[in-house]
C-alpha cells in the first residue's frame, strides 16, 4: 500500500534580489511516499537545495519567498509555519543532512550534548536517559568506540561525522529523512559504507529518503524513484529502471549520455551544448531549448507542461504531446 | 608495438612535510605525503593518477613541477634531471610543462581579465611583442572554445566551464609538451565536465601533449587515460594499462575502490560484488608499518605488518604492489 509522506504540489519559492527576481523553484511538484527512497537530481543552480531546505523551513525570509503552491507533510501544510511549529517538526517528523559533516556540527560541544540537545527537543527525558538514547543512536550507525560522546568534532574523520549526523538526524525516529548530497565530500570506500549504512536505515526504520545528489550512480544505487531539475523546474518524473532505462527528456538522455561508464569506454563522450541560463533572465518557453537538439518552434515561445507519458513517467517537453492528445495531459501537473 | 622513450622519468619521489610544534617550531614529525614513487609516462600518452583524499596524488603533480621541492628521488624530463636544475633554468623549463588546477574559481586571478591571464605566460617568458601577443591570445581563446570578445572580461563573468577553459588556454599558452591537469573536471557539472574532457582530447591530438591527469572519479581517469596509477597513503600501490587495471585488478585495494564506485545503472548486467571496506584511511603522520593498505585489507597476512612489499612488474608493466602476488 502506498501512502504518500511528502507532497509538494506547485510550489514556488523565489528570491527576491536588488537586481532582480530569482525563480529559484518554480512550480514544482514532488511526492515521496512512505519508506520510499527518492532521488532529486540536478546540475548546480537548478533547485534542488531550495526545494529541500523549503521542506524544512530554512530557506531565509526574506529574500526567499513562496509566491504559491503547498508543501504537505504527513498531511500537514508546511508553508504556513511560523519558528516554534517549526521547531516541532524538524528533528522529529523530518530530518536532514547535509554534504559537509563538519560545517554542520558544532565545533565547541562534544558529540553527546549535541545528540543530547537533538533528543531533549522533542522527548520527554532527563540526561542520563537521553544520553542512553545517544549511544544507542551512535552504536546503530556503527560507532561503537567508548567515550565517542565525550569527543569533538574535530576528533573524527570526515565519514566518522557523516555518520555522526546520521544518528542525530535518525535518532527520533523521523518519517523522513532530507539528504542533501550526503557522500558529495567523502571519498569513494567511505561512501560505499555511508550508502551502505544509509540503505540500511530505510529497510530497518521505514524512514523515507529524499536523496538530492547530482551523481546518477548514487541514484542507481539507492533510489526507488528519480525527480530530474533543471532551471528550478521537474522536467522528468520516473522509477529508477525506467529513468535509466527510457529516458524521455532531452535533459536527461543528455545527461546520461555524458557521463563517463566505469564498465564500459566510449571514445568520445556526449556533451549537452551551452549552459544553464541565468536565473535571472529565464529563457522564454521550455527553458531547455537554447541547449535542445530537438527545439521546435513551440518550445522557444510556450513553456510545456509535466506531461504524464504512461507508467508514473512525467516529462516536461513538447515532443510528448503529438503522440498524446491534449486530454491526456493530467490536469493536476500541467501548467496551462 | 615500439616502446616510446618516456618524456617524464620519475624515481623514488618523496616529498616529507615536516609537523613542527612546540615554542620552538622544533621539528614533532613528519608527513609522508608522497613516500617512494616510480613511475615513467610515454610521449603523447595519459597517465592518470587516482586515490582518496590525502594519498599524496596532487602532491606527487607538484612535485614533479618543483612546485612543492622534493624530498628525495629523481624526476627526469627528456632525460634532463629537474631535481638539479637551479631557478632560473627551472623557470625555463617550465615552458615545457604548465599546470592546469581543479578550483577554476581560485586558480584565475580576479583583477585581471580572461585576455591578460592568457597572455601572461608568453610575457613571463618573453614571446613576441605585445601585438603578437594579442594575436596569440586571441587564437588561445578561440582553441578552447571561447570567443575574442571574452577577452575583456573578468572570471567573475564567466561560468564554472569557462573558467577551466581559460585555465586551459593559459596553459597552452608557451606550447608545453607535458600538461599537469589536477582534477581538473572535478568542481564542474556533469554536462560541462565532459564538454571539458572532450575538450583536452581534442587538444592533446591538436598540439601533441602529453598529460598527467590526476583525480579521484574513477570513472573519469578511465575515460581519458591510457594507463592508470592507484595511489593509497603516499604509495602508489598498482599502475597498469587502464582496461586490464579495470578488469583485472590485482592489489586489493584497487579491487575494493573499483567495487566502491556507484554504477550509473540500476540492473547491471553483471552483479558485481561490492567490498565495502571498514575504518578509515590511517593518517600519513603515523602511516602503519609494513603495507600501507594491511589495516584495512581484507586479505592480510602475518608478513604485511612488518615488510613493506615491493612495487614490481608482476607481467606486460602491470605493477603492483602487494605480498600476495609473490610466489
């Protein structure tokens, strides 16, 4: 039985700059369902991070804004929120961590009083029995050394505090978990445990994962479905197999094909022309287009919808629609 | 197949920091960043150079540079030993070998335009005059795929990609022979790190070059290079021809980091078996006795805690080395 956790539905979040107006997520649309591990893919700057962050309340306002749209979690509406409710849902309903482990932690507390701090929150218990908690919550990630929550940050390696992380994010139990880049800056044995470690959790827990990354094997490897961003919008919705299997969107053929294989050489690699536009002076129509191989001419003046392709696949390019009648579109994901 | 005289000849190269503490700035220790590395790289071939942070890659292409000044060893560029050579020779030399640097935001500098930072090289070393010299920028730009309009602007103005083709172009500049490209691909998107990898074949056909590629993305060294050297804690522990490295790894820590590296395929047709490794990297402070790898190695035996096994051709300059392969 699937049940969604997370549904953010047409959410737009914008930046409002002395020089202009960042549409950093623009109508975005984006469900996790329970104990599923989704991934967010996207090159940098494509709002990945913002739609995140926006999850957990921590995009600053200003200059950010939401300028529409709704963000539900465990069917409650988020964009709302005001610091305190906040403060009872992160940490406890969904956690996040973050690519650098040590930016993240703080530097002049030992490991237990900040997993202490993190239980105190948002349970009913006095220090010794949070502590109890802390060590059980370090031990189920695989730390198991004495004297661990005596320890600083800057004692432990850099997938020693991954790990860390992981626990203070795990330790109440949060339905989901927000992983933003998470082994982005660890090396590749150690990202192999962290993976490891990360898979385990979801099997063992339940805990859903948003995984936002921009390395495809990661994804591969971890991911039951796959969202690809680009220019602060979904262009391509699909389950792991079918994503890599029949990519539909020019962005991601492109960007499957560019990427170097381990198992297999070509001699020339792929590469999608140009770069990503300004966020300040979107193109008009599909903001993919300049960079489209196939652009027509609808693409570079009308801006295409999340066209539903059959299968759960959602794709936001023109070439769909000759195949599909307009009726077909799903009134629910299409930008009019 | 003729054995090409090898341009660059590497020996025994080590490069020790010293970790100096106390009032006086007495000498505590040491980091053995770079610790015993041979190697040699042919004309017109890429030898790439993979590890994990901290194994000493980066410092093993400064090093050879004279960027960072050798410990010991011997490095050799068309048989000329550079160890010996004094500033201004040095200074000379390295016309015939540049550097191209990961971070294209920190490498470039900010005050001056794409223009002045290509045209700085040929005006260090004294080529042409200065209209010439505009001739040849302009031309530079044009190679890595700029425009001569570019030439006015700062690197703020510029993209990630374009940032690295101007760091590409600088290095072009004076015409070397031998590229040190130091992840060059790593701080760049996915869709302009292989505009840029295309980018440096191309050139490498065009002008003749002769690459050392060093990064961490096992998937990218394969890709460009020709032969592959796995480096592990200041040791190059294997160094072979990149598809039997990636087909038949011998030294079992280049087993484990292949078997690591995620697969950007959900059914792989074949299901490799994953070692995932436990601990941490040991730090180059206090390397473990014997091999460098035996704290972490699935396969340790009594021997590798004390001997250091020695990096030898176990067949067709397949190196390894690891007290397993011998007999």
């Amino acid at each position: 039985m699937v049940r969604p956790l997370l549904e953010i539905s047409r959410f737009k979040m914008y930046f409002h700059t002395d020089k202009g107006v960042v549409k950093a997520v623009d109508d975005v649309d984006l469900t996790v369902n329970e104990g599923e591990v989704v991934g967010l893919v996207g090159e940098s700057g494509c709002g990945k991070s913002v739609t995140s962050l926006s999850v957990m309340g921590l995009v600053p306002r200003p200059p950010g804004r939401v300028e529409g749209g709704s963000i539900r979690l465990a069917d409650r509406e988020l964009t709302h929120l005001k610091g305190r409710e906040w403060r009872k849902i992160r940490g406890n309903v969904v956690s996040m961590i973050f690519q650098e482990p040590m930016t993240s932690l703080n530097p002049v507390f030992t490991i237990g009083d900040q997993i202490v701090e993190a239980i105190r929150q948002h349970r009913k218990l006095d220090k010794k029995a949070a502590r109890r908690l802390a060590a059980d919550s370090l031990q189920e990630v695989g730390i198991s050394r004495k004297g661990i929550l005596e320890e600083y940050p800057h004692q432990l390696s850099g997938g020693m505090r991954q790990r860390v992380m992981i626990a203070m994010a795990m330790v109440c139990r949060p339905k989901l978990l927000i992983a933003d880049e998470p082994t982005t800056a660890l090396d590749v044995t150690i990202q192999a445990q962290i993976l490891d470690l990360m898979r385990r959790l979801n099997r063992e827990t339940g805990t859903a994962i948003l995984m936002i990354t921009h390395d495809l094997g990661v994804v591969a490897e971890m991911c039951d479905r796959v969202v690809v961003m680009y220019a602060g919008q979904v262009v391509e919705e699909a389950d792991v197999n079918t994503l890599f299997n029949q990519p539909r969107h020019p962005y991601t053929q492109g960007l499957l094909q560019s990427i170097p294989r381990l198992g297999q050489r070509a001699e020339r690699l792929y590469s999608i022309p140009g770069n990503v536009p300004n966020p300040k002076q979107m193109p008009t129509g599909c903001r993919f287009a300049p960079r489209c191989e196939y652009a027509m001419n609808i693409c570079r003046t009308e801006e295409p919808g999340l066209f539903a392709i059959g299968d759960g696949q959602n794709s936001r390019c023109w070439l769909h629609v000759d195949k599909k009648e307009e009726a077909d579109r799903d009134p629910t994901t299409t930008t009019s | 197949m003729t054995q090409p005289q090898p341009l660059l000849e590497v020996e025994h190269l080590k490069k020790f920091f010293p970790i100096r503490g106390g009032v006086f700035g007495k000498k505590m220790g040491e980091v053995k960043a770079v610790d015993d590395v041979t190697f040699s790289i042919r004309k017109g071939e890429t030898l790439g150079i993979v590890g994990e942070s901290g194994c000493g890659k980066s410092t093993t292409g400064r090093a050879i540079l004279r960027l960072e000044e050798p410990t010991s060893g011997k490095v050799r560029f068309e048989g000329r030993e550079l160890t010996a050579l004094k500033g201004e020779e040095m200074r000379k030399m390295r016309r015939e070998m540049q550097m191209v640097f990961q971070d294209p935001f920190a490498s470039l500098n900010p005050r001056k335009t794409a223009g002045e930072i290509i045209a700085e090289p040929l005006k260090v070393h004294g080529i042409g005059d200065a209209r010439k010299r505009k001739e040849q920028m302009k031309e530079l730009l044009q190679v890595v795929g700029l425009d001569s309009f570019h030439a006015g602007r700062y690197p703020h103005q510029f993209s990630g990609g374009q940032r690295q083709r101007i760091g590409i172009a600088r290095a072009l500049a004076v015409r070397p022979k031998l590229i040190v490209a130091d992840e060059p691909v790593s701080a760049l998107d996915v869709s302009i790190q292989s505009q840029v990898l295309n980018l440096m074949e191309d050139l490498q056909e065009r002008f003749d070059l002769t690459y050392l590629f060093i990064a961490h993305d096992l998937s990218v060294v394969r890709h460009i290079s020709d032969r592959v050297g796995v480096m592990y804690l200041g040791r190059m522990v294997e160094l072979t021809d990149r598809d039997r490295l990636y087909e038949n790894p011998l030294h079992p820590y280049t087993q484990a980091l292949l078997s690591a590296v995620p697969v950007p395929d959900p059914e792989p047709e074949v299901r490799r078996e994953r070692i995932i490794l436990s601990g941490d990297v040991p730090s180059p402070s206090h390397p473990p006795k014997g091999c460098a790898f035996h704290t972490r190695c699935p396969h340790v035996m009594d021997i590798c805690r004390d001997v250091r096994p020695e990096f030898k051709d176990h067949g067709d300059g397949h190196f390894a080395a690891c007290h397993l392969l011998d007999p």
